[in-house]
C-alpha cells in the first residue's frame, strides 16, 4: 500500500467508487485543466506521467520521494485527484 505522508491513502476500491460519483460532476477533462492551473503544466505533467507508469513491482519509497519531489510539500494535497484522474482516464481506454 502506497503512504505519502499527508495523504490520506484511497484504495482502487474506493477511488472507483469515487469515480462513479463525483465522475459526473466534474469530467476527466475539468480534472486535468484544473489540476494543469493548479499545479502548472510542467509538475502536472511530470507528476501524471510518473503515476501512469508505476510498475507492479516498483518500491513505493521511491514513488513517495519522485511524487514529493514533483508536487512538492505545498501540493501533496492535489494527488489524490491526480490519481482520479489517472483511474477515469483508465476507464475510458477499457470502455
């Protein structure tokens, strides 16, 4: 399970389920323009990336400190709509 100090930690469970919900009140598109306002182009790119190519068998200190790094103390908070965005868009490639 995946720790980031600050953030408190969603389940694919539970972010399914919050896809399912908040999913009509604000479309992927809205999500990733307002996370690029958010975050600036650069860092939400980068950060996107990072999470969309996290392998199975990957060390999760090493995810934590990249995300750290990319999104910085003061962002940390936006991640877990960063990871939202990544399932809905995930959703829409199986659909």
């Amino acid at each position: 399970t995946l720790c980031i100090p600050g953030v408190e930690h969603e389940d694919d469970e539970m972010l399914a389920e919050a896809a399912a919900h908040e999913g009509d009140s604000m479309s992927t598109s809205s999500m990733r323009r307002l996370l690029t306002q958010q975050l600036g182009k650069t860092a939400f790119d980068a950060a996107h990336a990072r999470l969309r190519n996290v392998a199975e068998e990957e060390d999760d200190d090493s995810l934590v400190r990249d995300i750290q790094q990319i999104l910085g103390p003061g962002r940390l908070d936006m991640l877990p709509m960063i990871l939202k965005l990544i399932f809905q868009e995930e959703q829409g490639e199986i659909d």
